[in-house]
C-alpha cells in the first residue's frame, strides 16, 4: 500500500515517540518509496542533522538518495500574532 500514491506526504516526521517499531514502518515507508520509484514529501521541525540523528544512518541514507532537503527558517508563526490574545 506504501508504494501506491505517486506523491505520499509525511507530515510531522520526528514528532513520533521513538520506539522499535516507529523506526521499522520509516525503513519500510521510505525504502517502498525508492523501490517503487515513487515521490515522498516530508515535513519535519528538525534540523537535517537532528534528522540524521533521530533516523539514524540507515534510514537517512535512502531517504537522501533521491530526495532534496529543502530547509526552511523563519519565526512560528502561531507565536507572531501571539500578543493578540
């Protein structure tokens, strides 16, 4: 089922609780991805190296392979308008 959309998006990667089994469905999400030559778009609040970390070598690796890290900077926005409230 992981290999069928031509585009999955991954919202929020890194915020799960790290645990044996998260790591293992990463592996085989971005490993079905690569296998079925298929896009995947992944939001994360982590920095690439914080990502590489919390991934781990092995996961990171294929998930670079034939992606595009693509940071982005800039203030929360849900704390610009803060003072509204």
């Amino acid at each position: 089922m992981l290999h069928k959309p031509t585009v999955l998006i991954y919202d929020d990667l890194g915020t799960e609780i790290k645990r044996e089994i998260i790591i293992d469905f990463l592996y085989t999400l971005v490993d079905k991805r690569l296998e079925s030559n298929k896009s995947l778009i992944a939001t994360t609040n982590l920095t690439k190296e914080a990502l590489r970390h919390w991934l781990g070598k092995r996961i990171f690796s294929r998930l670079i392979y034939k992606n595009y890290i693509l940071e982005v900077n800039g203030e929360d926005y849900r704390e610009q308008n803060r003072d509204l409230f």
